[in-house]
C-alpha cells in the first residue's frame, strides 16, 4: 500500500496506489459438459469488483510461445456478467480490514457450458484509494483522517477463497509504504536577458494561501 503525503492536509496521507494494482481472482472448474456450474467466491474488505462486467467466464485455457516467452492464456468467452458489483457498501456498517468478507454467486449457464470446463475470473481492485489517512509511526498501521475510521494495519492478510463449483483458497499479505513528498523546486530568470537572479524571495503556500516556508534564490537563481 503506497501512502503519499495529502496535499490538502500535509499531516495526513493519500492512499495513492497499491501494488499490484487491478486483479483478477481465478476459478477452474472440470466438469460434464452442458451442465450449469455455481461458484461462490468469498472477497475480504476492502476489494471491489471493477468495470460494468467484472464476471468473465471461459471455456478453456492454453500456452502460447512467442519471441522465446510462454504465457497462459484463456479459450473463448461466454460469459461476461455484472451479477454482482461488489461496492465498499457491500459490506456493510463498520467492516473491518482485511475480516470482514462478502460473498458472489455466478452461475454459469449449462447451454454456454459446452466443453465441460470453466474458467471464472473476477476484475478487483483495492476499494480505500483515494481516502486519506494517518501514520502510526511505531506500527506503520494508517487510520483514515476524519470522517469514518477505517485502520489499514502492516502486515495485513487477506484471504480469497471459492467453493461449490470450485474449491480453493488465496492469500495475500500488504505492508505499507508512508512516502514523503519531494519537495519543489525552481529557477528564477531575467524575463529579457533570461539571466538567473540571485537573492529573489521564494514563498511556498498551500492551497488556503497559508505560508508553509519561505527562502530566497541562491546565487545561480534556484530555490528549493
């Protein structure tokens, strides 16, 4: 989890990214062909699905080699479904990290079923982007700043999990990375001559105009 600095309220910081990022929760099902096929799949707070059709659901699988390098790819589509857009309000009041579950129920249709194997794959994404947290120092836990407190702990685990249809588990573990942002500088120039100017006041303010620092160019014009 990548926190940086909110430039709206240095104190705090914006969860940014994580990495990896989007993902896809596979699901493999062998079976009798033209027969439906149920699979339940269990997502930890905070994962959500994305897109308008975050369901996909193959008929097959199989590699492929080109320039040296082989990768597993999918057979053909049959199913592309929003049975279920799992939002952050799907787990209702007051989840919990990475404890809080929710499950989706995809039934794949016995009449697309036709080669007896299935493919399940689900479009998630870290749902707290976006929101703005706090640092824990000593834990390297993040609480969100204001507004509803949401505690992403170091170290968290997440567990996935599928059945019916399938049966299996995942899990994944986050750590949590505070970054500070760089700083700003620059280079103050003659408009005319284009020569750099020494001694020139450099005022640093954040958005509600408060000054946050203050310093003057050096002696070939930059400031940082």
């Amino acid at each position: 989890m990548i926190f940086t600095q909110d430039p709206l309220n240095l104190s705090c910081y914006k969860l940014t990214a994580s990495n990896p990022g989007q993902f896809y929760y596979n699901a493999f099902h062998v079976g009798t062909p033209l027969t439906p096929v149920t699979f339940t799949v269990t997502v930890p707070y905070p994962f959500v699905t994305q897109g308008a059709n975050p369901i996909e659901v193959y008929d097959g699988a199989g590699f492929s080699t080109a320039n040296g390098q082989t990768c597993f790819g999918t057979g053909t589509k049959i199913l592309a479904a929003s049975t279920t857009n799992l939002t952050l309000a799907s787990y209702g009041v007051n989840p919990v990290v990475g404890v809080t579950t929710k499950t989706i129920t995809v039934t794949v249709p016995g009449n697309v079923n036709d080669t007896g194997f299935v493919w399940l794959a689900i479009h998630l994404d870290y749902g707290l982007k976006g929101l703005s947290f706090g640092q824990n120092t000593t834990t390297l836990a993040a609480t969100q700043c204001g507004g509803t407190t949401v505690l992403i702990p170091n170290n968290q685990p997440y567990a996935f999990s599928v059945s019916n249809g399938s049966t299996g588990s995942s899990s994944i573990t986050s750590c949590n990375t505070f970054k500070k942002l760089p700083g700003i500088g620059g280079l103050v120039c003659n408009g005319l001559t284009t020569r750099m100017i020494a001694g020139v006041p450099a005022v640093l303010k954040d958005s509600l105009g408060n000054v946050l620092a203050t310093s003057t160019t050096d002696q070939d014009g930059w400031y940082m």
